[in-house]
C-alpha cells in the first residue's frame, strides 16, 4: 500500500473543517448539550438508524425519561413499546442494561473516559469516542461510516473500509486527523461532512472545506472510494404465525431466544413450514393440534441487513392450549415487531378479520 500522507499536512484541513462546522452544521439537539445522558442516548438511537427516523424517537424518549435515572427505573415493556418502529431491538435491551449499571454502579453519574465507557453494554468503540469526546472532551477519535468515507478520500486510502486491516487503518487515520484542541467538535465536524457533503453518491465535492488536500478528488477517484468488501447475501427466512381471536381477545407469547426481536411479543409461530398454502395449513393444523386448518389472512416480506423474511398470517377461532390471551383494548399497550403490529392494526380495522393482498414493510 502506498505510504500516507504525514500528521503535519492535516492539521490547516482541521481547520478549515471546523470553521465549516460552526456555519454548516444542522441543529440537532444533542449538539446543544454536553449532557453526557442525552449524548448517549442520541447515539444509541441513530446506530444504523438515519438522523430524520431517530430524531422523533430521541424527542419521545428525552420527554419520558429526561434522566438517566427515570429510564433505569422504567420497566422493559415500557420502554420496548417506545422503541418500536426503529429496529435492531437488542439496542433497547443494551441500552436499559447500561442506563442500570451506571444508575447502581456509577450513582448516575457516565463514566467520563473511553475506556470506561466500553464496560457498558451496548457501547462499543465508536459510541465510546462520540461520548467521551462529545461530553468530556476526551481526544480520542469516531470513526463510524460517514467518516470512513470522508478519511478513505481525502487520504486516498485504497483498501477495503470494511474489512482486513482496514478498520483499523481508518482508526489511525482518524486519531491523526484529529484536532485535539477541541476534539467533540472536530469529530462531529467530520461525521457532518459526511452526512451532508461527501456523500456515498454524487459528492459536493466544491462545498468540502478539505477539497484542495482530497486526493480522491484530485485523482478522479471520489466514485471509487471507499472500497467496502461485498455484504454478505442477503438469505430467506419464512415465518408462519397462527392468530387465535376468541371472544375479543388474541393469542400471543414473548420472543426470548437469543434472536431478532428478542423480548417483544409475537403471535404462535411456526418456522420452515412449505412454502405451498395448502401444505403449510396443513402443517399448522398438525403442530398446533387444530380440528380444521387455519385461513390464511394474508402476508408480508420484512427486510433486515442480511435477512428477508417472509411472514404468512393465519387465522383460526379455535382455541391454542399453553398460550396467553390477551384483550385487543390491552394488546396496544404491549411491544410488538412493527409488520406485526401493522398486520394486528389490519385485521382490528377489519369486520371479518380479513387481511387482504400482500404488503412489503421494509424498516
């Protein structure tokens, strides 16, 4: 690999970037406060998830728990039926389990330093330095994807962001670039560089504040980089749930395997069932020990980062033995995987119960 450019070329680009900021930036909540807290939980709610989805969900969780004491003391289905609709459900779970150790263990004080913040669960290297640079002005770097994009094309870096000693590589980029006058601003700094400027697709490559030091753009290469290795493909899994609706109420258990939707509620399911309807009844009709098969209400495709899954709704009024039944006028109160919960909102709206035509749901 061609050898990078030294620390000393960076620090006037560090510059120009953080003038940039101060006037660019968008104003987001979480950029007014160095309230440690509030910086966590924007961070753990924007994991994988785009600043306009979180932001609502930031704003609902800061008005029902504005401390990091009312969130440890909010009971899991609570705060598992606000979270729903953002997906990656084990981040709720991660986030309760840190907002209760650092309630009992840290008197409800974050800890102030990356290395102690990677204790935490649900924290891993790049929330650690977003937290710790952001609230505490600790000098230590973010890399997250924006900013992988932004350091692989300023620094030429030709190897794949994703992969190998790429990781690492972009981490030791990053802490050289790193202003550590004032880090939080400065990591901030690049992360909205990415987001609104160098871009994954049609870059403003005029509009960057590092444009006369990129060497991607002074290569011709900003459509080359970075180089990310190829997701791994993306593999099927089918779902069959059995709904029993009997004298206004609705069959229902909680997911606790160490899996998606891990403690949220489902209706009975059933997996790898054929995909032929006939043949699927039938199957139900067998496994749930039923006099006559269920109908078949409707379906639904749902897509996860490396998952489809493909769900089938049935519908039967007999009665399933070990399951607990639960009220419609309770049912809204519990937290459910969100195509479940629109497939539920279909057939409440619905005289006979009646799903209709297939529907995709993407989150």
């Amino acid at each position: 690999m061609e050898k990078l450019r030294p620390e000393k070329n960076t620090s006037p680009y560090a510059t120009a970037l953080a003038d940039w900021f101060r006037t660019a930036a968008r104003d987001l909540p979480w950029r007014r406060t160095h309230d440690a807290y509030r910086i966590w939980l924007s961070e753990i709610v924007l994991q994988q998830t785009r600043v306009e989805q979180g932001l609502p969900y930031y704003e609902k969780f800061i008005a029902r728990y504005p401390t990091i004491n009312r969130l440890a003391a909010a009971p899991d289905d609570e705060v598992f039926r606000l979270w729903e609709g953002l997906g990656y459900y084990r981040r709720a779970k991660n986030m309760l389990g840190a907002a209760r150790i650092v309630v009992e263990k840290h008197k409800g004080q974050f800890p102030r330093s990356y290395d102690e913040l990677l204790q935490l669960p649900g924290i891993g290297p790049y929330t650690a330095a977003a937290v710790a640079s952001f609230a505490f002005d600790e000098p230590v770097a973010v890399v997250d994807g924006n900013v992988a994009r932004v350091l692989a094309r300023f620094f030429g870096y030709s190897g794949p962001v994703n992969a190998g000693s790429g990781p690492k590589d972009l981490r030791r980029l990053a802490e050289t670039f790193l202003d550590r006058r004032n880090p939080g601003l400065h990591n901030q700094a690049v992360m909205e560089l990415g987001a609104l400027v160098c871009t994954p697709r049609n870059p403003r490559c005029d509009a960057c504040p590092l444009k006369s030091g990129c060497r991607a753009r002074a290569e011709g290469r900003t459509g080359e980089l970075p180089v990310k290795k190829a997701a791994r493909p993306v593999r099927n899994r089918r779902m069959d749930y059995l709904l029993s609706i009997r004298n206004g109420r609705i069959s229902v258990e909680k997911r606790t395997d160490n899996d998606i939707w891990q403690n949220l509620y489902q209706f009975p399911l059933r997996e790898g069932l054929p995909a032929a309807r006939a043949k699927a009844a039938r199957r139900l009709r067998e496994a749930f020990g039923l006099k006559k098969p269920p109908h078949f209400a409707g379906d639904a495709t749902h897509l996860l980062t490396h998952r489809r899954l493909l769900l089938r709704f049935w519908l039967t009024g007999e009665l399933l033995p070990g399951y607990e039944y639960v009220p419609f006028d309770r049912v809204e109160g519990l937290s459910f995987p969100i195509v479940l919960r629109r497939f539920l909102a279909g057939i409440k709206n619905s005289s006979n119960f009646e799903f209709g035509t297939k529907k995709n749901f993407t989150d």
